[in-house]
C-alpha cells in the first residue's frame, strides 16, 4: 500500500509572520556584465568554451586510431599476437614494456581474455590526445590510460598505463 509523501515545506500562510522584512536587492555595480533580452551581444562569443580549429578532425583521429593501437596492445599482452606487430604503432619505451609484460606474464590472464569495452580520445593540443579506456578480463574490468600524437603525419602511442 502506497502512502502520501509528507510535505516537508512549510504552510504559505506562516511565510509573512516571522516579523522580518525581506532585505531589498543589492544594487547593481556600474559596468556589471548582464545583458537584457533582446539586446545585442558586444561580441561573437556564443557561450561555449574556446576550443583550437580542427578539435574534431583530431579527435576523431586519434580515437580511431587508440581504439586501434589498444586492441593490438591487448592481443599483444594475451599472447594472440606478436608484439613486433607494434613496432610501427608504438614508441619504443612503449613496445619494450608491452614486450616485457607479454613476456613476464600478465597476472590477471588467468581471468580470460582481454575484449577492449570503452576508448575515449580528449584532445589537449594540436596533434596530441590523451586516451582513456576500458576493457574487461571475464567479469572484471580495468583501465588504460595513453598519450597518443601525430609524428610525421601519423598517430603514435607515446605513453600507455594499464591497471
């Protein structure tokens, strides 16, 4: 059976007897920035925050190509593919630890699999984003943290956390 939520305000007939007089508006500070409905903007700002021109080529890009390199990253780790394939993708700090951990075994291999979920790709300066991601070893799920930049016209993996 359903009951009434209580009303947790207090009755409208109460709000003028407290014998306090409601205190007037502060004035306005001469040059305050309010603007008036309907009057003109003084600039083109449309209320977003700045941004650098082409944001959304580079973003795109590089989510592309994190989805892509992490996959790799992940196979690579699991043992399902070779870690020379990552030569071309990665920085060589970052292909040695893939390689070291490939090598050493990865402790939560015993868990299954390693199936990328999420990539996310934030742009931080023209041509370099940092990525976060996701992805899920049978019921647990971990995280990856990257740095990826365009060299020489193509995507690198320059920095790689996983956890």
């Amino acid at each position: 059976m359903l009951s009434r939520v209580p009303n947790a305000e207090p009755p409208l007939s109460s709000a003028g007897r407290s014998g306090r007089a409601s205190l007037p508006c502060r004035p306005r500070r001469a040059g305050a920035a309010y603007r008036l409905r309907g009057s003109q903007r003084r600039s083109p700002h449309d209320g977003r925050s700045p941004s650098y021109a082409g944001r959304g080529e580079i973003g795109s890009g590089a989510t592309l190509f994190a989805e892509r390199s992490l996959r790799l990253v992940l196979e690579a780790l699991d043992g399902r593919r070779p870690t020379a394939q990552l030569v071309r993708l990665a920085d060589p700090a970052v292909t040695a630890t893939i390689e070291t951990l490939a090598r050493t075994g990865v402790a939560d291999r015993r868990l299954g699999a390693a199936v990328l979920v999420t990539v996310r790709a934030e742009p931080i300066a023209p041509g370099v984003a940092e990525v976060v991601a996701g992805y899920e070893r049978g019921a647990r799920r971990f995280a990856i943290a990257a740095r990826v930049a365009r060299r020489r016209g193509e995507w690198r993996l320059v920095a790689l956390r996983l956890r």
